[in-house]
C-alpha cells in the first residue's frame, strides 16, 4: 500500500507545551519522530471508532475523523485529518500517557 504524504502536519497549543516542558528526552524524540512519520503517511495512527470518540473533542473540535498512535511505555498521540484546499493536513490534538488515555476514551 502506498504512503499518503500529508500537505501539513501542525499541532495544537497543548502538544506544543508538552513537547517543551518534557524531560524524558526518549519520549520528545519518539513523539517528534511520529510527527515526522506523519508528514509521510497520514494513515499511520489507527482509526478510532466514533462511538468511542471523547465529547470533548467532538463538542470542542467538531471532528469528522480521530485516529490514535502508539507511542512508548503506553503514551498515545491523537490527531484528526482535514482537507486544507492543498491536501490532507494532519492536526494532532494531545499526547498523553495511557491512563489519561483510558479515562478520556472511557475503557
């Protein structure tokens, strides 16, 4: 299958903070790593269900998809896709840690 480049990859201002307060340095990496994968293949994550989607990002992001990266020691990274007039642009919305995760995804 061949790889889907995204037109942009951008983050939002919660990722940004996280990615400048982070100490564990492995973990900045690997989500800067995934925001370099993603320029290359938007389809990376895996999809979310809608069902399972959190009402804070429909209420607040108006979402028409969510889809989810694994990042390690159990992180996640969300981001939703849109079409920007150019291409597929990626928006991450959050990286969290897997028990913030399960809460937010209500598992």
């Amino acid at each position: 299958m061949k790889a889907k480049k995204a037109s942009a990859v951008y983050f939002s201002r919660q990722v940004n903070q996280f990615l400048v307060r982070c100490k564990d340095e492995r973990l900045r990496k690997n989500v800067n790593e995934i925001l370099d994968l993603l320029k290359m293949n938007y389809e990376l994550g895996d999809k979310v269900p809608k069902r399972q989607w959190p009402r804070s990002y429909v209420k607040r992001l108006g979402l028409n998809n969510l889809y989810r990266c694994d990042l390690m020691e159990g992180w996640r990274l969300t981001y939703t896709l849109s079409f920007d007039g150019v291409g597929i642009r990626v928006d991450v919305i959050e990286v969290m840690p897997h028990t913030e995760y399960e809460r937010r995804f209500g598992y």
